[in-house]
C-alpha cells in the first residue's frame, strides 16, 4: 500500500488527528470528502451527496456507479485474486468466495450485508469520510463496518491517494466472514471504546495496524497474508509475502503496542499471529488499563528493530530501506 502522495495526506490525517481528535491515526482508512476525481459522476441528484446520518452513515446508492467504475473494480479484483491465491491466508479467500465477490462490479453493500450478516451478523455501512473515533469504533463494536463508497479513478489504480471502496471492502470485509476474526473486530471496536476514557489510542491503534492492516498468520508450515492494507495492494502483496528485506516476527501484544510503523513506505516489520483463536484470545484475556500504564513508562521500538525477547520468523535483509535511501 505504499505511495508517497497518499501516505502524505495521510501524515496530515494524522496531524488533524492529533491535534483534534479526529480518529484515523493509524487507520488511514476513511477519506476526508467523497469529492474529486475519485468519485462517482453524480449529475442525477438523486446520485448527489447527502449529508450523513447522526451515525455518520450514508447511503451507498449502488445504481449510481458507473460502468466504468465496475470496470476499474473487476480489473483491480482479477489481478489481485490471481496474485493472492497462494499468498493469502485461506481465510481471506475463503471470505472472497463466501461472500461472491467474484460477482462483476462493485459490490451492494446491502446484499453483501445479507450474505455477510447470516454468516457472522456483520454489515457494512457506508461513510462519507473521517468520521469520529467514537462513531467508528461504536459502529465495529455493534458488527457495523464502515466502508467509503467511492472507488479510486482510472489513472490512480496503483496510485491511492484515499482508501477506497476496493481497498475497505475487498481488502476489510473477506475476513469479517470468518467468524474468529469477526469477534476480534467487534472486541477491537469495544476495546477503542474503552482506550477513548484510557487515552490510550495510539497503543490501540498500532494493534489494528499491525493485525487488520498489514497482519500475516502462520499457515501451511509458512506464513500467509491478512492485512487489508497488504491483500489490497498489489506491491505490498509481493513485497510483505516474497522480499527478504522485512522482519517477520511473532505477533504480541505488548510488543505490537510498543513499536513504531512507517507511513510512507512498505512495513519494515511484520507480525506473524499464530491463529486468529490466538488473536482474539489475547485481546480478550488482556486486561487493557493495566497494560497501557505499564507501557507508559517504556520506549517505543523503532519499526524496523528487533528486540531480544522477540520470536523472529525472518530477520529482514532491509535492502528496501537501504535502497529506498540511496
Ligand atoms: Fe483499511
């Protein structure tokens, strides 16, 4: 997912965040208006924006895509399958195939929602932009994911300035079908409402980070990928599951927390969870307060260190960064 003009505007997302509490620091996942050259053309007014819901929902309106939308979908989603079918985690795919997404064009989010909803009782609700921490993490602890609707313009597929629908729902909505995952996310969203009252949500950011956005799992005597940030990218797909120069290191909670990620390049670190069982597991045994206090008192972990308590899978070559700074 790495691209230097998108991962700017994410820097200033983060600024906003920072300075105003608006949520997305480590999300980048909502985009700031449904305006531009990435949306839809809306010159039938019933295709034009209305303002969101006091839940900061709106409504999708799927009959306002174009054909040319539902093109740039299936040519994203048919390169991507074909690059994940031996690198994502069966989970993923299996989610792809649950839910039909192999289906042409941009998915209704309300079919999705039925598929989706009888098997794990999630829905996906469309968003018009950042919306409030406490809006985004009320609607995952409820099984309400919130996707932005439009999708990225013809001259951008490889060039993402916002997160957008193919990114929040093929990259986000597979793994809400498995129904381990689907606890974790509703635990995270619950766990976001309780850091809110802890202010403690960087820690819990870099948690979401490090598992929905760029995870691997172990599978298969190997690692496979989960991360929506890396199965909806085309290069951090290779890069993450092929390149020697990441570490690959066993997922833990505290460690997770503690380390710094990078926002404008591929991951120099990633988290190898057991199994989602595991994931959930130690979200739902840890106990939060506790855990955020004694992290107070230590260092952050650079993004690209390991440390000598760590379980390293793979120790990175680093020649991305080292590349990447000649
Ligand atoms: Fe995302």
């Amino acid at each position: 997912m790495f691209d230097p003009h998108f991962n700017k505007i994410i820097e200033q997302l983060v600024d906003n965040f920072l300075g105003s509490g608006i949520y997305d620091a480590a999300m980048r996942d909502r985009k700031t208006t449904i305006g531009g050259s990435t949306t839809r053309d809306r010159h039938d007014p019933y295709c034009q924006d209305a303002g969101p819901n006091g839940d900061f929902t709106i409504p999708q309106r799927w009959d306002c895509y174009t054909s040319q939308e539902h093109a740039r979908w299936d040519f994203l989603f048919n390169r991507q399958v074909e690059l994940l079918g031996s690198r994502a985690a069966s989970a993923f795919l299996e989610g792809v195939d649950l839910l039909r997404l192999a289906d042409p064009g941009i998915p209704d989010f309300d079919r999705l929602s039925d598929v989706l909803e009888a098997r794990t009782g999630w829905r996906i609700v469309a968003v018009p932009g950042l919306i409030p921490e406490h809006a985004f993490f009320d609607h995952l602890a409820h099984r309400r994911f919130p996707a932005g609707d439009f999708i990225r313009s013809a001259g951008q597929l490889d060039y993402l300035q916002e997160p957008d629908v193919f990114h929040d729902v093929f990259g986000h909505v597979p793994m809400l079908a498995n129904p381990v995952f689907a606890d974790y996310m509703q635990a995270y969203g619950q766990g976001g409402l309780r850091a809110i009252g802890l202010n403690a949500i960087d820690r819990l950011s870099r948690l979401y980070w490090y598992t929905v956005e760029f995870g691997l799992v172990r599978e298969a005597g190997g690692h496979r990928i989960f991360g929506a940030g890396i199965v909806s990218s085309y290069g951090e797909t290779l890069f993450a599951f092929d390149n020697p120069s990441p570490n690959r290191i066993g997922f833990d909670m505290a460690r997770v927390m503690r380390t710094r990620y990078r926002i404008d390049d591929y991951q120099p670190t990633y988290f190898v969870v057991d199994s989602f069982e595991d994931m959930l597991r130690q979200t739902q045994d840890t106990d939060f307060a506790p855990l955020y206090e004694g992290l107070s008192n230590m260092q952050d972990i650079a993004a690209d260190a390991t440390i000598y308590k760590d379980r390293v899978i793979t120790h990175g070559t680093h020649s991305h960064v080292q590349k990447a700074a000649v």
